[in-house]
C-alpha cells in the first residue's frame, strides 16, 4: 500500500510539474515550486516518461544556470539535487560558495544571514539551517568542524527560542541526528559544588538532553560552594547556570553586568518650552515637584534573538502612570503588550530580534516625599539565564 501510494504521489508530481512547464510558455514566474519539486523527485529513482522528462530536463538545466541567483535554502536544494543526479562538481561548487558565505560566531557557531522578509515556511531560519546542514552532510561529510558548527546554531537557538513548527522541530532533530557529536549520550556533566559532586544518586537526569537541577536552602550555602568545578565527558557542547539568590534594599542594587542582554533605565523631567517638549536627566542629588511630568525611558540591548521576554519596570509610589490601559503596541519593528500595574509597567514580549530597543512612557509625579524608585529587570522566560536588571535609584519630590 505504501508504495503504490508513493508511486501515485510522485506520478502526481511530475503531472502537475508537466503542467507548469507547459504554462511557463505563456506566463513568467520564478523556480520556487519546481525546485522543490525537483528536491523531491531526487529521492526517487522512478524513470520518467519522454514527455515529463522534457519539463524535468528544462527546469533543472535553468536551475543549474541560475543558482547563483537563488536564496541559501534553494541553493542546498539545488545542490543536494545536482549530486544525486550525478553532477558532483556542480554540486562541490555551490557548498564551497555557501561555506564562503557563512558567519562564524564562538558561542553561536556557523550560520547565515537572513535573505528578505518572506514568512514561507522555507523561508525560516530553523528550517534554512537545516536543509545547509543535509547539503554539507551528504556533499562534503568529511567537513565535520562545519557540520559541528552549523548544528551548534541550531541547539543554541533552541536556547533561547522555540523551534516554531512540528516541521521545522522534525528537520532540525534530524538535522542534529546526522552527526552525532552534538547529541548527548550516557555521559552526563558533573558538576562539583564545594565539595559536592552532581549529579549523585539523588538527583535524577532527564534522558537524551542529561539536564538535572539542585538546590540548596540558605542554611545550606557556605563560603566553600563559590568553588565550583566543571567536567564534561562528551565533545558537544553544555551549558546551564548557577544562580545566588538573596535579599536586598531596592536602592543598594547596582547594575548587571550581563553582556548577553544589556539594560538601561534614565528618569528625564520634561519641560515645556516654546519649541517644544525638552527631557532633563533627573539624579539622586535632584528634587521633582508635585506635579511634576516625567518621562521614563529604558534601553534594551540583546546580542542574540529571543522570545517570551518578560520586562518588569518597577516605579517609586508617587509616580502615577498617564496610560492605564493594557494594549498591545507596536514600535522599532517590535509588537509587545504592556500591562500597567500598581508598583510596576510590564511589557511582555513575544518575538524580540537581536537588536537596541528603546521604551518610553509618562508619569506624573502625585505626592511630596523620599521615594524608591526600585529596578528595571528583564528576563527571557524560555532561557531564565539571560537576564539582567537596572540599578536601584531614589526620587525625591518637594
């Protein structure tokens, strides 16, 4: 059944190919769907008939010509075809041109720049990586540092994203798959703590990925478990975090020093003027009057993309926010959805691309007094390691 199946559904394709290449003839439009086609039809060593070979034949010869012309994703296609059909030096070709056209990161690995806004989805970046990653795997599969690092990207994305789609989750764990270095085996990474060695026997490891977690009360955490040692069996890469939590007065808090996601908070006090509105920088050493407008601003800095991004802007209990509604909203190419609360403006973020993103809103300040302003934090929900936080400021208001 599966194979008479198969064989109907590639009969259908090369009808429906033979269909467009007749049409070709009276209407001009691109190659996309025939080289999908043509992808696909690699897989299968069925003999076409004359005339549906004449419309495979003509397609494939332009795509030969004109790959240079083509996106990355079609240009693995092209190339993975070309080397089934037996035209290896065509193929050798577009992989070197393709590995000249690479970035190359330490942390993120080896990738490409985003061609045009399509949202196809062969236009995705999940997807995109994972057809490169078949195209080098089966045309240059002795290049395994490269293969290594273009599945490095992938798992990093992972990290701090999700992988969008049930097709673009398939190719990218088949992707991984095809060079097992990077998948995880028995081996797990211990980790000692002072003078506690991870995972022991009662801490349970989850299978495939070897991720555990520990957690001490504060009774428990002593000057010696600031000394912590890694060792990693496996040649693919780890990460995790260690996290110190404890309690501390809002103003004594001094600024993150996380490099992955950067955050600015300045307090402006906005005049009036005749030619218009001028933002003054507040400081501690200054003093705001009861009705006083004023503006916050907080700058956002992120060197990789992110989703479910949560920013919590806490404000100091004079401070009256002239927005009350939640609502979604839209600026600089970002969509987030701000919520005003009593003590704090959220803005949850879904899709954050890497990139400088600025946040302003107003206030007015209500009541005369000496007021902690608290801290701006950010956190990326999918990944909690990155995350960072503003330092903690004081207003005073006359």
């Amino acid at each position: 059944m599966a194979n008479s199946t198969l064989r109907n559904a590639v009969s259908y394709m090369d009808g429906q190919m033979y269909q467009r290449y007749l049409d070709r003839k009276k209407y001009h439009y691109t190659y996309v769907d025939e080289t999908h086609y043509l992808y696909a039809r690699s897989f299968y060593k069925d003999k076409l008939s004359a005339k549906h070979k004449v419309a495979y034949d003509t397609c494939y010869k332009a795509l030969l010509r004109g790959w240079k012309d083509e996106t990355f994703y079609t240009q693995a296609m092209i190339a993975l075809t070309a080397w089934r059909n037996g035209d290896q030096k065509v193929a050798k070709e577009i992989v070197a041109y393709l590995k000249s056209m690479a970035q190359h990161d330490e942390e993120m690995g080896m990738f490409w720049k985003k061609q045009g806004g399509g949202w196809f989805w062969y236009e995705q970046p999940v997807e995109r990586q994972a057809m490169l990653i078949e195209a080098f795997h089966t045309i240059t599969p002795k290049d395994e540092e490269s293969l290594a690092q273009m599945q490095l990207w992938l798992l990093k994305q992972k990290q701090t994203q999700h992988w969008g789609t049930t097709k673009s989750t398939t190719e990218a764990v088949y992707s991984l798959l095809l060079n097992k270095t990077l998948v995880a085996d028995d081996k797990t990474v211990a980790v000692t703590v002072g003078n506690v060695r991870l995972p022991d026997e009662t801490v349970q490891t989850e299978a495939g990925t070897g991720y555990f977690k520990q957690a001490w009360p504060g009774e428990e955490i002593t000057a010696d478990k600031a000394n912590v040692r890694i060792e990693k069996g496996t040649d693919g890469p780890a990460w995790g975090g260690l996290y110190w939590q404890y309690f501390e007065n809002l103003d004594k808090i001094t600024r993150s020093d996380d490099k992955n996601l950067v955050i600015e908070k300045q307090l402006y006090k906005v005049e009036n003027t005749d030619k218009g509105e001028v933002l003054k920088a507040i400081s501690e050493n200054q003093s705001l009057q009861k009705g006083d407008k004023v503006r916050v601003r907080v700058v956002i800095t992120a060197d990789r993309d992110m989703e479910f991004v949560h920013l919590k802007d806490m404000r100091a209990a004079t401070f009256e926010p002239v927005n009350v509604f939640s609502q979604y909203k839209y600026q600089d190419g970002l969509w987030y959805y701000e919520a005003t609360k009593d003590a704090a403006t959220h803005f949850f973020i879904d899709w954050m691309p890497k990139g400088k993103y600025v946040f302003e809103y107003t206030l007015f300040a209500t009541q005369s007094g000496d007021f902690s302003n608290g801290i701006t934090h950010i956190e990326c929900m999918y990944a909690p390691e990155f995350q960072s936080h503003s330092a903690g400021i004081r207003v005073k208001v006359q």
